[in-house]
C-alpha cells in the first residue's frame, strides 16, 4: 500500500474517513458491503464474468471509496503514491491524481466532483463501454502538463 494509505489504516482509522461514508476498511475495518476493502478485491478477482462486462481491474487496484450509485474511487497500489481512478456503472478512469492529492481534494471540498475534471482523465489503462461523449475525448496527460484545479 501507498504510505499515507498505511499511515491512515495504522494512526487514524480502519476505514471510514473521508467523504461520503468514508473510505473502505481492511478485515475488520468499516466497509460499505460489510466485508471490507482486500476482502472485496479477492471477491472481485473470483468473479464469473459474462461477456458483456468490464475487463478486470487490473491486479493492485482496489476499491477504495464507495460515493453510491455505482460510483466509486479506486486506489492504484502499484503506484508509489496511490494514483487514483474512477468507478462509474463499470467504466474506469485512470486520474492524473495521487492519493494525497484526492484527500487534498477532500479537505478543500472538492471531492466529489474531482472525478467529473476531464482534464484528469488518462488513457491507458481507462475502460469505457464504447458510450464516451465526442465532447470529452480521452487523452494522454503528464501531471506537469495540466493544473489540477
């Protein structure tokens, strides 16, 4: 895991700190289905997939904040710093956005509409049903080549 990831599972909480119910817990720990976050990804991996839905997720990344509706943000644990995507009816985006950057985010009182921020959107490993809007192409950025806000 990411070391603020770490810092906030070991010094803060086990879960649920950050918007809507908070961020999902470990074994244990607070988690909107009840089971909590690892818990979760090893169900997700086990998953009989029909052949109309997402590709997996790849490995290391985890549901991370359940925002309803079929939305959630997800934490890239590959990334030395957390990159972070989203979750949206099955179709994934990969955000230009760290872990700190996110609760940065939060504590301004942007949270919930940071994933709305095209700008954020990397290609990649981003999936989508073949429904993206004409008008928000999906294009490469280097976090140096856009500001966040």
């Amino acid at each position: 895991m990411p070391p603020l990831a770490r810092r906030i599972y070991r010094e803060v909480a086990n879960g649920g700190v950050g918007p809507f119910s908070g961020i999902e817990g470990l074994s244990g720990g607070h988690s909107s289905s009840g089971e909590g976050m690892l818990d979760d990804y090893e169900r997700y991996l086990r998953y009989t997939r029909e052949p109309d839905d997402p590709p997996v997720l790849p490995r290391g990344v985890l549901f991370f904040c359940d925002f309803g509706c079929a939305m959630w943000a997800l934490l890239d644990c590959r990334h030395p710093t957390g990159q972070m995507w989203w979750w949206e009816s099955g179709n994934r985006d990969k955000l230009s956005l760290t872990l700190p950057e996110w609760f940065r985010s939060w504590f301004a009182g942007n949270s919930y509409d940071v994933w709305a921020r095209q700008h954020l959107r990397l290609d990649g490993e981003s999936w989508h049903h073949g429904d993206t809007d004409p008008e928000f192409p999906r294009i490469r950025l280097h976090p140096d080549q856009a500001t966040l806000w």
